[in-house]
C-alpha cells in the first residue's frame, strides 16, 4: 500500500501538527478531513521511495537468484545465457540434490 501526506487546509492540529502520513489502500478514496481533529485536508505530494542499489549487475548473482539471464543475438532474438566456465564471475553452481 502507498503512503499518502496530507495537510490541514488552514489551521493547526495539535495531534497531527499539520500534516501527517497515512498508507492506505490504492482504491480507497483520499481523505477529506484530518481523522484527529476533523478539520478540512487536502492530499499533497510526497517524497517518492527509490531504493539505491550500489552493486553492479553480476550474471552470477542474478542466476543464483532464480532469475533467467537472457542474451541478445540479433533484433529480437535471444538466448539464454550460458555463463563461460573460465569466468568466475559469471560462473554458475548446479543445484544440490
């Protein structure tokens, strides 16, 4: 569920101070009045959440993590990549029985 920031459309709030974060459901209907003080709101944009990812993308991660690397061979087409055995970053274990 996304977090949502609303503010008072005038005043203050001695709970809320102002304005306050809720998560609520994507289909749910914004708020209309603060569930505190019952004053008037009004929905206001937020900081947006983008995690940082500080690793490189490593063929060998990405398949010990169940995912299907693919190749592109030409317009359209790929393979699934079959990492060389002589690369040790690339290189992939066999499941254990």
């Amino acid at each position: 569920m996304p977090l949502y920031e609303y503010e008072l459309c005038e005043g203050g709030c001695v709970v809320c101070g102002g304005r306050f974060t809720l998560r609520r459901p994507l289909d749910a209907k914004p708020l209309t009045e603060c569930p505190a003080c019952r004053k008037p709101v009004r929905k206001v944009f937020g900081t947006f959440y983008s995690p940082k990812i500080f690793k490189k993308f490593n063929v060998k991660d990405a398949t010990n993590a169940g995912f299907t690397v693919l190749k592109k061979l030409g317009k359209g087409e790929y393979e699934t990549h079959r990492p060389k055995k002589n690369d040790p970053g690339a290189s992939v274990k066999p499941p254990k029985d």
